[in-house]
C-alpha cells in the first residue's frame, strides 16, 4: 500500500544558548500524509515513549502564512518547487529515505528551539517600510485610482510573498534581498505607494543591513527555493531604486 | 557619515562598488588582450616591443593604469571582506547542502571569494614577472630603427618555455572564466539592469566573454611553447 518506513534525521535543539545536534528517528508514514502530518505522527510517538515532542512551526497549513520553516534534504521547504513544508507530501520521497531536517539557518535567524527560528527581523523590515500613509477616513472607492494591468500584476506578484524566510535560508550569504525586494517592489510599482517610494527603499535597505543578513552574491538560490516564486526581477528593481533614491533624494543622511 | 559614505557603505552600495570595478577589469582584459595577441605575430618581438613601450610612455594611458591598480586593489579587498561577511552572516551551514540556482551556477557564485583569491596569487606573480620587471627590472634593450627599447620579449620567452609556469598560466585563465561566468551577468543584476528584452543578451555575452577572452590568453603561451619546443 501506501505506507513507508523512513529514517528521520532532525536537529534537536533545547534553546538559544545550546548547542543542538541531528537525532535520529524511524517512523513509519503514509505517502498521502503532508509533511507537517508526518511530523505530528512523530510527535505522538515521542509523546508516548515519554520524550520531549520536536518543536517546530506551523499555522495556516494552506501555503499563506510562512510559518513552517525548515530545511529538507538540504532545501528550503523541501524538494518540490514552488511550497511550503505544510504542500509538501509524502510522496515527494520513497519507502526507506532518510530524510534531513533543519532549522533555518543565518545568524540574523536565532534558532528558539529544534526547528524553530526568530524570524522578527523581517517584522522590523516590515515596519521601516511596508506601509503607506494615507489619512483614514471614509474607505477609499477600490477603483478610485486606475491602475493598468501589467503594473497590477507585477506588484501582485510581488506582493505574494509571505515572509517565510526561505530565501534567506537558501541564500548562501543569508541575504535578505528577495524578502524586501519583494516588499519594495510591492508599494513602489504602485501609485499610492509611489509617493513614499525614495524613503521607503532606503529605510527598508538600511533596516535590512542593520538586522546583520549578508550581501546579495545573485546566486538565485533564493528564487529557486521561493514558494511564492518571487522573481529576482525585483533584486534589481530594489538595486536601482536604492542607488537612484541615494543619489536624488533631498536628505543628507 | 555623509550621505555618500552612507550610500557606498550600504550593502548595495557595496556591491554596486564591486560590479564597477568589476566591468572596469572586463573592459581592461580586453584590451590587455588585444595587445598580448601582438606576441603572436612572428617578427622576434618587435611589434610587441613597441606596444610596450606605447603603454608604458603614453600619459592617458599612465593615468588609466593608475585607475587599474586601485580598481584592482578596491576590488580584491572589498570582496574578499565582503565574502568573509557574508559567511559570518549565515554563520555555519547545513549537515546536507543543495543549493540550486536559476539563472547562474551556484559552485561558482557560491565561490566568488576563493575563485578571486586564485586569481589575486596569479596576478601577483604575473605582475612580478613582467609588469615590475618592465617597471624596474632590467630588460635588455633592443633597437628599431634607431630607437632603444626594454626587450620586454625575452621574459616573456623564458617564462612561456618553462612547461610548469604554461600549465600554471592555463589553469588561472579557467579560473578567470568561471569568476566571469557568474560575474559578468550578475554585475548587470547588481546596477539593476535586468530586464526582459535585454538580460538574455547579456547572459549570452558573458558567457561569450567568460569563454573567449581567457581562451585568448591561454592560447598564447600554448602556442609559445609549441613553436619553441
Ligand atoms: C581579472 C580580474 C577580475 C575581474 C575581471 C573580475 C570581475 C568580477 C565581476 C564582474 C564581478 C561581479 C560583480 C557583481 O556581482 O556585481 C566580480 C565579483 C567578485 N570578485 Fe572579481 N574580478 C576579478 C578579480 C578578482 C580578484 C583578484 C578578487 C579577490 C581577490 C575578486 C573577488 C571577487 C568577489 C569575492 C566577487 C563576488 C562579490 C559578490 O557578489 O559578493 N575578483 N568580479
Ligand atoms: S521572497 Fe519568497 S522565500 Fe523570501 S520570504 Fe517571500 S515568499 Fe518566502
Ligand atoms: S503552515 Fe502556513 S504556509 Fe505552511
């Protein structure tokens, strides 16, 4: 049928100041269980043999919300293109693999505990910029403001990405430029973000670089390992704004 | 700081500091070869004799030189400190790692720093061997119709006969071809120009570059100790 027997290798960590080390489990899980589901079946199993469950995170368990980072087998969210751990399925392996989770790993994403990670910093980068002033008041007519097609659609595509840290944890260098580009590209292509668009790129730049995630080496591994598939179109995007707002900005620092 | 130091210091000015001088160097091999390829033609030198003496008197030129070496130095030290950064931001990597790449080769980019080290030991032999020996060093003269030059040619001979330095010479322009196989297209992704009627022409030169222009350079101490032994 559609059982298999799998050998687990999952970093175990207690917290922040230890030192955390791959443990070793056999669970036996069904190829139409997702990841996440496998998981859970390894936690009972500790939870009867009276052992500490793995702590990992989850929320949504439908593609929208981020949470469930980890690495598998050396990526991000696993093998398939294009998801996250909770779309991942079984089936993606075969009876008898050994599988190798991890936490995310960058030092700008402190390990909590096993897999989880703090992944605040983007929270931060997120404030330095993922907004726009309006004065609240009577909600705005959605049509209000024509916008065409192809611009609405490349900052929808932009605005797809859920923060889920993948492309830092690809990234080599754990480079944080796939996430705020993103987030950039997002406000700044349209135009009610447009007014803001020279102090957000640079406040969103310099929170990044403040947070301690490396430099941008454009290996692409970032967009390889997306699971919204976010371009690294807006890498560039995110460059020549910045370099443009640094150069004819008004402000001297 | 200022707003400019703010600007050059920012992770993107950094890097926007790496692919100038980056295009500058692919700008200058070129021309570099232009000139080596001189030594190919089979008159004892004297083209290239020439040539030399041209790049070593003519002032334009002296002051681009200038502009080369602190593009060089700029570029080696910035990247090398850039690539130790970068290392310490991830700080340690995964018990299985698979990186994947869409649109360069990973090995490569992932190993900018050590492929640049390579580069920085042969180019300080390569300097020592010939740019400080044109500098300062004492060539033999020879002269063309009545005017003397530094016989630059001789080293050049000795060096290419020895079958050690020809491999060692070989080995650095593959080492030159895969820093500029990520290099070159990704110093454009670093300005910020990618665009979608332009970038597949830009992949497509740099590969042609990455390609032709060490093959160049390599083809000329090949050819050397061929026709010398
Ligand atoms: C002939 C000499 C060289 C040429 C033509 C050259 C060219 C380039 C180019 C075009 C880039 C891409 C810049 C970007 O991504 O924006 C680059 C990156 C780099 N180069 Fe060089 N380079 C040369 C020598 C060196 C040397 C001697 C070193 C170090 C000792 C070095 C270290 C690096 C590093 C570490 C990067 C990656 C920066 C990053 O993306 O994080 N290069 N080089
Ligand atoms: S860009 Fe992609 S990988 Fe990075 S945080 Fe957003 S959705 Fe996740
Ligand atoms: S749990 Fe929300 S995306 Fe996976």
């Amino acid at each position: 049928m559609s059982d298999m027997n799998l050998t687990l290798k999952v970093w175990r960590q207690k917290n922040n100041q230890s030192k955390g080390s791959l443990e070793t489990y056999k669970i036996l899980a069904s190829e139409h269980m997702s990841f996440l589901e496998m998981l859970d079946v390894l936690n009972e199993q500790l939870i009867q043999e009276k052992k500490e469950p793995l702590a990992f995170e989850h929320d949504c368990r439908e593609w929208i919300c981020g949470a469930c980072s980890m690495v598998i087998n050396g990526q991000p969210h696993g093998p398939q293109r294009g998801t996250t751990t909770c779309q991942l399925h079984m089936r993606q392996f075969k009876d008898g693999d050994t599988i190798v989770v991890e936490p995310f790993r960058a030092k700008a994403f402190p390990v909590i505990k096993d897999l989880v990670v703090d992944r605040s910093a983007f929270d931060r980068i997120i404030q330095s910029g993922g907004f726009i002033s309006v004065n609240t008041g009577q909600a705005v007519d959605g049509n209000s403001i024509p916008i065409d097609k192809d611009t609405a659609s490349a900052a929808f595509d932009a605005a797809t990405c859920i923060g889920c840290g993948a492309c830092v944890a690809a990234c080599p260098n754990a480079s944080a430029m796939l996430f705020t580009s993103a987030k950039v590209s997002h406000l700044n292509q349209l135009p009610q973000g447009k007014l803001e668009a020279k102090q957000r790129v640079l406040n969103m730049v310099s929170q990044m670089d403040e947070e301690g995630f490396g430099l941008c080496s454009n290996v692409t591994a970032c967009e390889a390992e997306c699971p919204k598939e976010i371009s690294v179109e807006n890498i560039a995007r995110m460059n020549r704004e910045y370099i443009g707002a640094s150069l004819t900005s008004d402000k001297f620092v | 700081m200022s707003w400019f130091s703010t600007f050059l210091t920012s992770s993107i000015g950094k890097k926007l500091v790496m692919s100038l001088t980056g295009l500058f160097l692919i700008v200058f091999l070129l021309v570099h070869l232009t000139g080596n390829l001189q030594l190919l033609i089979d008159d004892g030198g004297r083209q290239f004799n020439l040539y030399a003496k041209f790049m070593t008197s003519n002032p334009f030129i002296k002051i681009t030189s200038y502009g080369l070496y602190a593009f060089i130095l700029l570029h080696a030290v910035q990247g090398i400190l850039l690539w130790l950064k970068n290392r310490a931001a991830k700080g340690g990597g995964y018990a299985v790692n698979n990186t994947k790449a869409t649109n360069t080769v990973a090995g490569f980019a992932k190993n900018m720093g050590w492929l640049g080290i390579i580069i920085l030991v042969f180019l300080l032999i390569h300097l020592y061997q010939f740019w400080l020996q044109m500098k300062l060093g004492t060539l033999p003269m020879v002269n063309y119709d009545g005017v003397e030059v530094k016989n630059l040619y001789v080293p050049v001979m000795d060096a290419f006969s020895n079958i050690g330095f020809v491999i060692f010479y070989v080995l650095s322009m593959v080492v030159i071809a895969f820093h500029l196989w990520h290099g070159f297209q990704s110093s454009f992704q670093t300005l910020g120009l990618n665009h979608k009627k332009y970038t597949p022409f830009i992949q497509f030169l740099g590969k042609a570059y990455s390609i032709l222009i060490p093959l160049g350079f390599a083809l000329i101490p090949i050819l050397f100790f061929l026709r010398n032994s």
